[in-house]
C-alpha cells in the first residue's frame, strides 16, 4: 500500500506533454550537453531506454535515490534535478559542488545572475570545490575580478584550484582572496609566478590551508623578480596558524629553492605528512633533501617523481616514514643495455641505504625499460644475476628499517615491446620480475612482492 506521502514525494514536477526544463541550461560555469546512459555488456555497449514501473520506484527508499544521485555525472544531474521535488535538493546540491570557469564570458554569467538569483546564491554558497582557468589566451582577463566580486558568495568553498598562465600584477586579486577562509586545499597549475613573495602572499590568505599542489609553477622575468632572487623576503603574519599536512611540489630549480627555505623560515612545514616532489635539476634535488632534513620525523608518506637522472633523495632524517615512493631514473626511455641491470642495483642502493624509519610499511618503484634492442641475454635474468653484486643488495633488504614492511609495489612500463621478436609483453614483463625478484629476494621470499607491467 502506498502512502500518500509517498505519492507526493515522488510525483514528477510536469505534467505528461510538457517540456521537461533542462536544469542547469542557464546556470554559468556548468556544462551542460546531451547525454545517453550505456552499459557495458558482454557484447558491446547497450543503452538503457524506458522507466522503471512506478510501483517499484514509489517503495524505493529516498536514501537508495540519493546514492544512486550522488554517483551521476553533471549531464545527468542537470537532467535529474527537475524530475521531482524529491530528487531536487540532492541533484542540485551535487551540481552545484564543483564549478569550472574557463573564462570570461561564463564570470560574466556567473556574476550577472548571483546578483539577481535568491536560488543561485543559495546553491553558490553550498560549492565546495572551484576551478578556475585564467590563461594568457583569454581576453579579457577575469581572475582578479572573480576573487574580488565572488569571495563572499562562494564562502563555503573548500578545494581551489588555479591555472593562469599569465603574470599577477594587480593587487585586487589578493584583496578578494582574504574573503575565502574556508579554503584548506590550493592548487596551482601551469601558473607563472614572479618571485616566492607573490606565492607567500596567496597561501596566506587561507588560514585553513593544509593542502597545496604545485605543478608545474615557474618563475618569469620581471623588474622585481631581480629583488628577490637572494631568497624569501616575505614572511607570513605572526598570527598565521597556518600548518602544511600535505604538498605535491613541481618548479623550476630556482623558484623550488626559494619556496621550500620559506616554507621552513615561516614554519608552515613543521607538521608536514605528506611530501611528493619532483626535482628539475640537481640544485632541485639538494633543495629537496634540504627540505627532508627541516621536516625531519614529521614526514611519515613520501613520493619522488622524476624522468631524469638528477640523482635521489636522501631520508636519513625522516625516522617515521611509513610509505615511500620512487622511480628508477638511470634507465628512463632509452634503450636496455648490458650495464643497466648494474646501474639499476647501485640505483636501489642509494635509495634504500638512507631509510632510518623503522615504521616502513609500503614502497611503490616505478621503471621504464625501453626493450628495443635488447637482445635475449639483456633480459636472461640467470645471465643478468651473474653480473651483478648481490651480497650488499640482501643486506639492506634484511636490514631493521623494512621488518615492518607489507607491501613493495614494482611497477614496469614497457617500450619499444615490437622489436627483435619481443611481441608478447607478458613474456618480457616474466623475465624483468625474475631479475626484481634475484635483487630483492628477501622481501620475494616474504611475499610482500607484486610485480605489474604494462
């Protein structure tokens, strides 16, 4: 028997013949498009047409509604939105907690219709995660703007992220983003920054900062930008709380020196967890371990990305690392060739003679090997393991620091797998697990090992 609440949760808000509104059609930032849900099935993809009978949907519980809301895509949620009164609040408040601006003309909408929409401006202060994309390309431009105008109207705002590939010039711009507090996650891509005062200023305008990214940030030349080239000169408010729990930094070598000593000067790092850096040069990789030694026992998770040979990090000071992550370097996109297999065992060595943490539960290595002109005895792991020196090598694997260990991770990727006759990728993977597994055969032995390959 269906109750006639039931009834009135789930009627649909149009009568048979009407158009359905497309919700989110007029709403800026979101896009919107045609959208045509697919299965996936043994042979091919099938499209779901037609509706569940309405006894069956009337006896689902909302909460089955509301999961089934929470998984879809904005398409599907614009279009869910005006079903019923129901569904409503649960679509509309999904769709409005990520929001993307690419440009000026959706700032120009966004701004227009938060000044005369009551609904907009409750749904605004309901976003959690804004994206906001301000390139050179752009004209004209509206970041500076937006901080300013839509600070307050966006105040719940959690995770920002920033892309502009233009210089910061205007002061505004810091004016509006002392009105996002909220804010405890700031990324900033492709960005291009004049000096480590201007990024100082940015993360100090959220006091609730304990994320930030970095990619792929650079300095570009200014008048001012010769002021600062001795260091950090801007240190943050003496009232700061501010307190970094995780970073994910990539820079070019001058800017990442500068950044990282004023990240220790200002004591932002002092409880930092979580470090994944990429170095771009070798004065990169002194400024890391630098870096590594400040943080010291604080840093318990560590990912080291790199696609050159600019050497590893050092984390003799880091006595609570519990993860580790790292790639090998010294053999990257060329070709496999006979010394490799030495130079991948003194590469390891280096890495795994610095840990001092006894709490070392997981490493992630990560291995390029370009098998182009390897011939039959470059991947024999028998041949490969006769050459190679691995007293020292079981040593370290047997040392204190890794009793704890759980779970090593290998992971391979594979170049160059159609060349001389090497046709079956699995195969080549098979012969690269049998040389990992001679070089790290205590941690094989304790079948705390998986090997992946693509």
């Amino acid at each position: 028997m269906i109750s006639r609440i039931q009834r009135d949760l789930f009627r649909p808000s149009v009568q048979p013949g009407q158009d359905v509104p497309r919700a989110g059609a007029d709403e800026p930032g979101l896009r919107v498009g045609a959208f045509e849900q697919t299965v996936e099935t043994s042979s091919g993809s099938a499209a779901l047409c037609g509706t569940l009978p309405q006894t069956l949907t009337a006896r689902a519980p909302l909460e089955v509604f509301e999961l089934i809301i929470d998984g879809m895509d904005q398409p599907t949620l614009a279009a869910a939105a005006p079903v019923c009164t129901a569904w409503y609040p649960r679509a509309m408040s999904n769709l409005y907690s990520t929001i993307q601006i690419c440009d000026r003309t959706s700032y120009n909408m966004l701004f227009k219709q938060s000044r005369s929409s009551l609904r907009l401006k409750h749904w605004l202060a309901t976003t959690r995660e804004l994206m906001i994309e301000d390139a050179y390309y752009h004209r004209p431009h509206f970041l500076h703007a937006l901080s300013l105008t839509m600070g307050r109207a966006m105040a719940g705002v959690r995770t920002l992220q920033l892309r502009f590939t233009r210089p910061l010039r205007r002061p505004d711009f810091f004016r509006g983003l002392s009105q996002s507090e909220s804010v405890n996650s700031l990324t900033l891509t492709n960005c291009m920054a004049p000096n480590v005062s201007l990024l100082s200023r940015i993360i100090c305008a959220f006091p609730q900062l304990t994320e930030m990214t970095m990619q792929n940030v650079a300095c570009y030349p200014s008048r001012s930008y010769a002021t600062h080239t001795g260091g950090p000169h801007f240190q943050p408010r003496s009232e700061s709380n501010i307190r970094l729990r995780r970073l994910n930094i990539s820079a070019d070598e001058g800017l990442m020196k500068r950044f990282l000593e004023w990240l220790v000067l200002s004591e932002l790092s002092t409880d930092l967890g979580d470090l994944t850096a990429e170095p771009d040069g070798d004065a990169s990789v002194q400024s890391i371990n630098e870096f590594l030694r400040a943080v010291g026992s604080s840093l318990t998770r560590y990912n080291e990305r790199s696609f050159t040979c600019y050497g590893h990090s050092d984390l003799t000071h880091n006595t609570s690392l519990r993860s580790l992550g790292f790639p090998l370097i010294n053999i990257g996109f060329r070709r496999l060739l006979p010394d490799d297999w030495s130079r991948v065992t003194d590469e390891l060595l280096g890495i795994l003679t610095t840990v001092r943490s006894c709490h070392l539960e997981c490493i992630t290595i990560v291995a390029w090997f370009n098998v182009s002109k390897a011939t039959d005895k470059d991947l024999r792991s028998r041949d490969v393991l006769k050459g190679l020196e691995l007293r020292n090598m079981h040593e370290v694997a047997n040392q204190k620091y890794f009793d704890m260990l759980k779970d090593v991770q290998i992971e391979i990727h594979l170049r160059g797998v159609g060349h001389r006759g090497y046709r079956d990728p699995n195969s080549i993977g098979q012969r690269i697990r049998a040389v990992f597994r001679g070089l790290l055969r205590p941690w094989f032995d304790r079948g705390i090992v998986e090997v992946s390959w693509d």
